[in-house]
C-alpha cells in the first residue's frame, strides 16, 4: 500500500513516484493525484514486468493498478463542444406598449410584453437550446 508518512517499507520507491502531493482521506486510504498516476503507468510500462508482479513489487493492490491501466487504454472521446447558436430579438412598438420580439428557429416568433416574462422567456430558450 502506497504510504503517506513514508514511513511503510512497502511504500512506492522514490524513483517510481515523485515528490507530489499526497493526499489521505476520512477513511486512510492514500489519494494519488493524475500525474502520479501517469508516473506509475510509465515506469511500469520502462519495466516490462507484468501489471501483477509491478503492483506487488511497488506495493499497489493489483486491482488499482489494473484499473488504472484500463483507463488509460480506453480510447479517449473526444468533448462535443455545444453550437451556438444566435437569436435575433426584434423590439417592436405596438398601441399597447413595447413588445419584444424573439424569432426562434423554424419560424417560431416569441413576444415579451411585460419585463416580468424575460425570466420566464430566458428558461423557455435554455431548455429549447438543450433539446437542440
């Protein structure tokens, strides 16, 4: 088991894992940031030794660092970014006051007569632009 204090003859050698922050939660058990994770991965893989006999070797249960190695073979997606997408507002002046135009996609024409609707007409647009 990978040792916070240093103290544990089993802990993680030196030239495997850098000085980097470590941190221990509620429960004791040892937090290991990405990068040293990426340093475990690498120096695994410079050894040729199989994931068993490397976890045994720097004291890591086999499960975490198989697991570790499975994530980092997983091919990675890559992020959908959202379109945006831009609304025309048409403010228009009518006998019954001022009116706010908004024409939606497919020809759909949104009217705000009372500044007491922006709000309402605000979460109209969001949740049409997450069905989009």
């Amino acid at each position: 088991m990978i040792s916070a204090s240093g103290s544990d003859a089993s802990a993680i050698p030196a030239a495997v894992l850098p000085k980097l922050p470590v941190t221990v939660d509620t429960r004791g058990r040892v937090r290991v940031s990405k990068e040293q994770r990426r340093d475990i991965l690498a120096a695994m893989t410079r050894s040729g030794e199989s994931v068993p006999r490397f976890a045994k070797r720097i004291g890591l249960k086999y499960s975490t660092l198989a697991r570790w190695v499975q994530f980092s073979r997983r091919p990675k997606r890559p992020r959908r970014q959202p379109q945006l997408q831009l609304l025309e507002a048409v403010v228009a002046s009518e006998p019954l006051g001022p009116v706010l135009q908004v024409q939606l996609p497919g020809g759909v024409r949104l009217e705000l007569r009372d500044v007491s609707q922006v709000p309402l007409a605000a979460a109209l647009v969001r949740a049409l632009e997450k069905s989009c």
